[in-house]
C-alpha cells in the first residue's frame, strides 16, 4: 500500500533526495561552462602577461593595469547581472555572458594596441561578472538539496579547470611569436558551446514560479526529479515567496536579511583578501622570484599549481554534501594560513635560501590545496544558499561586486605591496587577514547541508543567529 507523502517543508526535503538523473546533469554541465570561462579568462593573464610587457614595454603600474582591467570589468558585470536576472531571468543572463565572451576573445587576440587590450580585457570582465553568480544561482535553484553542495561545487571546479586549461596552452604557446594572441583566442570554443547548450535549456524553475510560471516550472522539477510527484516542493517554494518582504535592492534592507548580509559580504572579502587571486594572476612571476629560472619552467610550475586546485576541488565535490561547509571552510583558511607563513618563511630567512624554491613551492601547494577544499567552493556555494528568492539575484550581486572589487584591490596593489613590505611581509600580511577570517567563519557562518533553500529563508525570518541554521 502506497503511504500518504508528507506535507509541507517535509515533503520538499523528501523530494529533493531523489537520485539525480540525466537531465540534472547535463543542465550543470552546461552551466558550469560560464565557470570555465570565468577560470579560463582569469588564468590566461597570468603566462601571456610576460609576453605582453614585453611587446609592448610595460612599466610595473601598466603591467597591474593590464592584469586588473578583466575586474573592473568583472564589477560592471555583476552588477548589470544582479539588475537584470531577476526580470530576464538566469538562463538568459548566461546566454548573454557567452555572448560577451566570444567578443572579448576575438578582442583580445586581434588587439593592435594596449589600450584595446585593455579594453578587450574589460569587456570579458563584464562577462565573468555574470556568469560568476549566476551560473552557480541556476545549478542551486534546479538540483535537489540532498546534492545541492555537490553540484554547486562543480561550477567552482569547472572555474579551476579553466584556470588549469589556460595555463597548460600558455605553455603551449610559450614558444611561439605572438602565441598570446592564441591564449586569449581559444577562449571563443567553450563561449560558443555555453550560447548553443543554454539555448536548449529551460530557465530556473524557482524564477519562474516567482514569474508566475508554474505549469512551465511543474515540467521543469519533473524532469528534474526522479520522483513524478513536485507538487509539495512547487507549494514550498510559493509559500516561501508569500512570506519574503519587498524584492530587489530594496529588499537587502529588511532587518531579516541582515545576518545573511554579514555572513555573505565577509566571506566575499575574506576570499580575495587572503591573497588567493595573487597566485592565480601572478603564479609564473612567483615562482620566478622564489628562483626558478626561464619564462616556460615558471608557467608550467603555475599549471602543476592549478592541477593542485583541480585535484582538490574534486575532493570537496565528494565531501561537500556529507562532511558538511563548515568543517571544510574552518579546516581550509587554517591549512592556508600554514601555506602563508611557510610561504613568508621562504623569503625570510637566509638559513633558507639554498632551499629557497623547494620551500616556496611547499608553501604555495598548502595555501591552495587548502583553499581549493575550503573557502573557494564554499563561498560560491553558500551565498547560492543563504538568500530568499525574491532578493537572491541583488543579493548575490551585491555580494559578488564586493569580492570582484576587493580582487580588483589586490591584483592593482600585489605588486606595489611587495616592493613596500618584501615578499616575505606581503604574504605574512595575507596570513594575518587570514587569521581574522577563520574567526569570523567560526562564529558567524552557518551549516546549509541538507537544506532546502525553503528552510534556510524561513531560518532568518525567525531572527536567531546564522549558526542555529
């Protein structure tokens, strides 16, 4: 005899154990492509940068400059995706961003000048900006909860494959006159691949309930979920939405979405702040200032570094929904912590500096391992988990602006802080900000495992605090 499903939250919780199919999967695949070009665009900089400044003779300032004009772009770009996805919805968003992509690839390798360059630079930044939030807000919003930490993170690992893809064709085209223009080029392949995979995808069944649309949402969730019957998560999911206040920029200012706010905005900052995009952007030069020696040794030392990060981030894919965030987040910024002072310790100390190199990379190859399991997956995730609906859109812009700005911040300033402190003081300062965040993560971020983004809202209206989530 077939038992009476449950009402309520409890049957959306229900619902959202159901096994992952076919349809689930490719939709993540596709739309973890925007992450892809997001890691890829970030990371090429970082090899083709040393053949830049030297074609076109750049000072120190104009080579940050360069290297920083893909974030000014990238603000502009978040923004633009939190003022429009609530009214275009996320699957038109991340068409456009693949739109944006393509011409920034072309741009970018048919730059006859710096100043196009840069602007090139600045139009793909527009386009990392979108795809940033809202590639891992449509995953969230379609997948059940019970795998909703998994696939979320397959986006931040599509990121790392990205960065990885771009170090290992620097490399490729390390030898070649003029090979930059390739490394920024290729970028065109997945851009196509992610308009023409979104143009055959639906939209986010939770968007499309908070438009109204709820036949189109129903056909949806049930092809995304093994079990036929979504009706309890469809009356969740409408139930929610009666009880969230005003939408919007508006909204971010209701007393309820205070605590989510804090918890949101500090771990955009802490992300950038501890140092993380200063290897990303600047590993090749790194490595050249820790003694390795040769433009290609040094970029292919980056791509082992960004294999680091890949093969970490698979790890967290598996641990995500059974170890829980919190472990991995708190367990992550102090493994990073250790990496930074190693790292400090290798410029340092003179007793060091037959071993200079080998200790600088031991430090590097902590701090990202660590980061790769911990704050970077996590961030993404969680701020795809903690906001209501009828704000998630201004609230993940607002939180993604602040983390594009302060990446911004520290690519322009990396460089500058190192002639002021030394190499060894910039990284000793990274992990001390560190420190500060790993204080505030352990007493202000919540667990989400398990969660439906139903129950999670319903949390903040009661007023308690982030950790009783």
């Amino acid at each position: 005899m077939r038992q009476k499903r449950p009402k309520g939250v409890e049957a959306a919780a229900d619902s959202a154990k159901s096994e992952v199919n076919g349809f689930v999967y490719f939709a993540v695949a596709v739309a973890a492509l925007g992450g892809l070009l997001f890691g890829y665009d970030t990371g090429v900089i970082s090899g083709a940068i040393l053949f830049i400044k030297i074609q076109f003779s750049l000072s120190s300032s104009m080579e940050e400059v360069v290297v920083s004009s893909v974030l000014v772009g990238a603000v502009a770009g978040a923004s633009i995706g939190g003022a429009f996805t609530g009214g275009f919805g996320r699957r038109t968003m991340i068409i456009l961003a693949g739109m944006i992509f393509t011409i920034s690839a072309l741009g970018t390798a048919l730059a006859p000048t710096i100043e196009w360059l840069i602007a090139a630079r600045v139009v793909s930044g527009i386009g990392i900006g979108i795809a940033s939030f809202i590639s891992p807000m449509y995953i969230a919003e379609l997948v059940p909860a019970k795998v909703r930490g998994s696939l979320v993170a397959v986006n931040m690992l599509a990121i790392t494959s990205g960065i990885v893809v771009a170090y290992l064709v620097d490399y490729a085209f390390s030898a070649a006159s003029g090979g930059w223009r390739f490394m920024f080029g290729l970028a065109a392949i997945p851009s196509v691949a992610l308009i023409i995979g979104m143009w055959w995808l639906p939209d986010s069944p939770r968007w499309l309930i908070g438009k109204s649309k709820v036949d189109q949402a129903r056909q949806i969730l049930q092809r995304a979920r093994t079990g036929s019957d979504v009706e309890p998560e469809i009356a969740d999911i409408q139930k929610s939405m009666k009880d969230q206040g005003i939408g919007g920029m508006r909204g971010l200012f209701e007393p309820s979405l205070r605590k989510p706010m804090i918890v949101g905005l500090g771990l955009a900052i802490f992300q950038q702040i501890t140092g993380i995009n200063t290897v990303i952007y600047y590993a090749p030069t790194i490595f050249k200032f820790a003694g390795i020696s040769g433009t290609g040794p040094a970029i292919l030392a980056g791509a082992g570094l960004t294999m680091v990060m890949w093969i970490l981030h698979v790890v967290a894919i598996f641990l995500m929904d059974r170890v829980g965030r919190r472990p991995l987040l708190l367990v992550g910024v102090a493994g990073q912590i250790v990496g930074l002072a190693i790292l400090g310790a290798a410029f340092q100390f003179q007793q060091l500096a037959n071993f200079k190199s080998s200790v600088a990379i031991g430090g590097l190859v902590i701090y990202v391992a660590c980061f790769a399991f911990g704050l970077g997956p996590i961030f993404w995730l969680l701020i795809s988990e903690i906001y209501p609906l009828k704000v998630r859109g201004a609230a993940m812009s607002a939180v993604t602006v602040t983390n594009w700005a302060l990446n911004l911040v520290v690519a322009l300033t990396f460089l500058t802080l190192v002639g002021f402190l030394g190499h060894a003081g910039a990284f000793w300062l990274y992990g001390v900000v560190a420190i500060a965040a790993w204080v505030f993560f352990y007493f202000l971020v919540p667990e989400t495992k398990g969660k439906t983004l139903e129950q999670i809202e319903a949390h903040w209206r009661t007023g308690r605090s982030a950790r009783e989530v």
